[in-house]
C-alpha cells in the first residue's frame, strides 16, 4: 500500500505552488495511491508500505512525526522543494522560516528523497554535510508537470496581434513584481503599447507594499491590470492573450511558472538563476540578470518592438518537450516499486 499525505492539501484553499504540486500528483496517481491526512489517519502499515509527502511539517504540526519515522514502521519518501526560508528569511513566512530547520532535518529520517531540480538536491546535500548529518537518503531528481491544470498543451504559433506580458505568482519581494512595474512604467512614459498583467494572491506578511505599489500605478497607466482572484479558466484565457511571460523572481525551488508558461505556448522572460536555467536553457525562455532593472528594460522594450524575437521564442516553447505530472507520477512509482 501507498498511502499519500494530503494534510495541508485537503484544507487549502489558495492554489500555491507546494499545493499544485500535491494537487496534481494526487490526480497523476488517481486509485494506485490512498490519500491520506494525518491527524486522522490510523498510520496501521507493514514494511512493504510506503508514506509520502510532498508536503511541509513539523512536530509540533504533525505530531508524532519524528517518533514515526525513526521507528521505521514502513518505507517513507518525500519531494523536497528547497530552502528559501533558510536563505531568504528576510522575505519568507515566519511560519515557514521557523518551521525549515527541523523539517530538513527530518528529511533525512526518510528511505528516500526526491528534490524538484538539480540546485536543491545540492542544496539539501550540502546543508546536512553543513550540519553533520552523514546517514542521509539516497536523493532522486524529480521533474515536475508542466502541464497546467491539465489543460492541452498549446502548440499553435500564432502570436497575439497586441502585445501582452503576463506575471504568475504571490506578491512579494522574492517574486519581484515591483521590477517589472519599474520596467513597464519606463515603457509606457517612453509611448510604447503593451498590456501589463499581473496574477496572483497577496502573500499577507510582505505583499500590501507591491500591491499599493500597483494600484498606484493603475491610476496613471490603463494598461496595468492585477488579478488576486481568478479562476482556471481565467488563468487559461490570460495565457492565451499573453505575449510572453515575465518571471523576475530571485529565488525558487524549480519554478513551476516558468513551465507552465512554456506548457500555454507563452515563452518565458526569466531571471538568470541556475534553477530556472535547468528548464530555462533547453529553448522558449529569456534568461536575464536577475534584478538588474536597466537589463529587464531594454530586454522587453526590444521584444515590444521586434516582434520576430518574439515569435521565435513562442515557436520554441511549442515545440520543445516537456515533463508532465503523468511522468512525475511514474517516476516515484518506479523508484518506490525497485526498492
């Protein structure tokens, strides 16, 4: 038997990135894998079962976690993201922040890991070796879904006849929508058309600052929009207008927008971090120096006014291959069933 960790994904109502990742797996699994939620799960296993999480938890969270996995009652796995609460604290939850060094050394009680790309498997690596933890999982590379929503993937190459750049993701400093609104402000002052688009909740800790930023900015430019609520076929539809995609984050675990971006048939303009050129370098991206205003600016006036570069990335993110959740699923699957 595999059972499933859905605590927090049961209960969540918001669509963040750690929540569509369980989401998604849970659909890609369908009837092979028993959900369950920890608080009411009667955890009765044999050595032959499995517990997985792609979940975040603590003790105090999860209580009795840590007693259950140094028993070893049956094979644990879990899907690591990464440690921006340890390397960013300044622009993480507090919640999270205080949360991560026990959950990371928990990680290491688990049969195996899988990490969501290659620069957080050697960051978890390199932190336990840090914390003199040697008897730790064997780590497996995971690649998440592209495919968003389960929506088809678009391959159409026909570009939209009005140019229209579209942000996914909560407002906060990490995701660094405030250098995108810098950039389209310049833009639109210099004369240039374009729609700006930005999606997703207000992180209630750090994003009231960015969100007074745009709706100040909405006063003065018609062209900026922000949406914090919308729905998949909202989210769909504004794939489908947009241009490409504007990804100025400066940290991430994978970064799930750039994907599926490349998955709507929308090339990416993405920061320059090693994570993101994982994906990003194999075609349908831009990478840029990450929060360097004057490069972001002349990046995306050059596409606003030269058209062919865009429709050459958009040819590329439509053509080029991409992970799915089906694979994800299949993936754990193998490995669990080899051990």
């Amino acid at each position: 038997m595999i059972y499933f960790d859905v605590t927090k994904t049961s209960a969540s109502s918001h669509h963040s990135g750690l929540t569509r990742v369980s989401q998604s797996l849970v659909t890609a699994f369908g009837s092979r894998f028993t959900p369950v939620v920890w608080d009411s799960w009667d955890k009765q296993v044999t050595q032959e079962d499995w517990f997985i999480t792609a979940e975040l938890f603590s003790e105090d969270e999860r209580p009795g976690i840590t007693a259950f996995l140094e028993a070893k009652a049956c094979k644990t796995a879990a899907i690591f993201h990464d440690l921006i609460p340890l390397r960013f604290p300044h622009m993480t939850w507090p919640k999270s922040v205080a949360r991560h060094p026990t959950y990371v050394k928990l990680l290491a009680h688990f049969t195996r890991v899988f990490s969501v790309s290659e620069y957080s498997r050697q960051d978890i690596l390199a932190f336990w070796k840090w914390q003199g933890i040697n008897d730790f999982p064997k780590m497996d590379l995971l690649s998440l879904g592209a495919d968003f929503n389960t929506q088809e993937r678009q391959t159409h190459t026909s570009q939209p006849s009005e140019v229209c750049f579209l942000c996914v993701g909560i407002l906060e400093p990490r995701k660094n929508q405030s250098l995108i609104l810098q950039v389209c402000k310049t833009l639109w002052d210099e004369g240039l058309k374009f729609e700006m688009h930005f999606a997703g909740r207000v992180n209630p800790h750090f994003g009231k600052p960015i969100l007074d930023e745009i709706n100040e900015a909405s006063r003065s430019y018609p062209e900026l929009h922000f949406h914090a609520h919308f729905s998949d076929a909202q989210m769909k539809a504004l794939y489908a207008r947009a241009s490409a995609s504007l990804f100025p984050t400066r940290a991430e675990g994978c970064g799930l927008p750039l994907l599926e971006s490349l998955y709507s048939g929308v090339p990416c303009i993405c920061s320059d971090l090693s994570v993101l050129k994982e994906n990003a370098d194999l075609g349908g991206c831009l990478s840029l120096k990450a929060d360097d205003l004057l490069v972001w600016t002349d990046a995306v006036r050059s596409l606003i006014l030269e058209p062919r570069r865009l429709s050459e990335l958009r040819s590329q993110a439509q053509s080029r291959p991409l992970p799915t959740w089906a694979n994800a699923a299949e993936l754990i699957l193998t490995t669990l069933n080899s051990l």
